[in-house]
C-alpha cells in the first residue's frame, strides 16, 4: 500500500500571503520527502516566492507530485509537510497523519527542518 502524503507550501513573499498544496500519492515517509523537498530548492532570490518554491518542489520528483485545487486534507494521508519559504530559507514542518484527519491540530509534529538537516534526514 503507499504511504500518502501532502505539501503544503506556504509563507508570505512579494505578492502577500499565499500557499499551494500537493499531494503525493506514494513514499511519503520523512526519510523520503524531507530529502526530496530539500533536493528541489534553487539557492535564487525566487526560492522565496511560494509559486516559484512550489515549483522547486514538484522539480524534485515532477510525476510524483500533484498540483491541489484546494488546501483540503486527504482522508487516506500518513504524512504532512508544510513548507516555509518566507525570505527563501526553507523551513520544512513534518506531521504524522491520523487516519482522516480534519485539521492539522489532529496530527503529531515530527519536526521543524532547515534546509540542512532535511537533506541529511535518516
């Protein structure tokens, strides 16, 4: 069975507050994703501009990732990933998922990650 999760991309850049959501529909444990969202940042001035950073992120594995309509959670999600891009130092916040979770107060967080300790995460 695969290990769902979503992205939420999120911070505040040039244009305001804004975020993307993605989804994953397999390998979403943190040993994966963490490297993997790591992996997609571009040390540029538009890492920090959420559609520029959303973009970065779905580089990183193009037909694992899809775009959301919504920011709604997936009843069938493990884990969650928000990432803060305000400024361009990525900050990635792990959750372990309950089975169909209504918010993210319903989920245990893993961790807060910088750029660093994501792609190095074991």
């Amino acid at each position: 069975m695969s290990t769902r999760c979503q992205v939420k991309v999120t911070g505040t850049d040039i244009n305001g507050s804004d975020s993307f959501t993605l989804y994953h529909h397999c390998d979403g444990y943190p040993d994966y994703m963490l490297p993997l969202i790591a992996k997609g940042h571009i040390d540029s001035w538009q890492a920090g501009r959420i559609g520029k950073a959303a973009a970065m992120v779905v580089s990183s594995d193009p037909t694992g990732f899809e775009l959301e309509q919504g920011h709604e959670l997936h009843g069938d999600i493990e884990y969650y990933y928000v990432v803060d891009v305000n400024g361009g130092d990525w900050l990635i916040t792990a959750y372990e998922s309950p089975y169909d979770p209504s918010s993210i107060a319903d989920m245990d967080k893993i961790g807060v990650f910088d750029l660093e300790q994501a792609a190095d995460y074991e």
